[in-house]
C-alpha cells in the first residue's frame, strides 16, 4: 500500500518503507519504478527480520557507521540495507527473485 505524505521526509529523501507501507513525498513518484522498487527491497528486508529486528540493526549499524565516517549522510548510504537495495534497485526483478538475508554480504 502506497501512502503518499510530505511530513515524514527531511530533505532530500522522497521515499520510506515501513512495513507494509511504502510512504511517498508526493504523488508523482507513484511513477517512479526504480524508487518504488528500492522500498519494496526494504519491505522484504523488514518482514524477513520481523520488523522490529530490521529496526534495531538499522539503527546500530547507522550509529556505528557514523561513529567510523564522522558522517551521518554517508553512514546511512554504508548500511547494509541501503547498500543492498542501491545496488538492486534498477533490477527490477530482484525483489522477486531475491534469497533471505542477501543484506548480509553487504555488511
């Protein structure tokens, strides 16, 4: 389900997936395959480590991460997570086809 908010965004990010809603900046992105890809990528990567999981490693990886670059930008491009979905984000097939837990050789 697709929730279209501009309140749930700081700066330059457009898109957001919590479990099982993908929400976006505005209405025009519904277009967007590659973004709307990339969010179902997380929504896999949310429901295989049953939500609140995903969660918890996505913030501790963000911190440590910032810790290392003394950057929060680029910590959250490190993530894993985030990694995993740029990388497989214009494969538009890769959600579909995608192994449990291919996040983890992103680390």
């Amino acid at each position: 389900m697709i929730i279209v908010s501009r309140y749930f965004f700081y700066k330059n990010y457009v898109g957001l997936s919590l479990w099982p809603f993908l929400i976006l900046k505005n209405s025009t992105l519904k277009k967007d395959a590659v973004l709307i890809h990339h969010e179902h990528i997380h929504l896999k990567q949310q429901k295989e480590l049953l939500l609140v999981f995903f969660y918890v490693l996505y913030v501790l990886e963000w911190l440590l991460r910032s810790l290392w670059y003394l950057d929060t930008y680029k910590a959250y491009q490190n993530i894993s997570f985030e990694r995993e979905a740029y990388a497989n984000e214009v494969h538009l097939n890769y959600a579909s086809q995608r192994k449990p837990f291919s996040f983890i050789k992103y680390l």
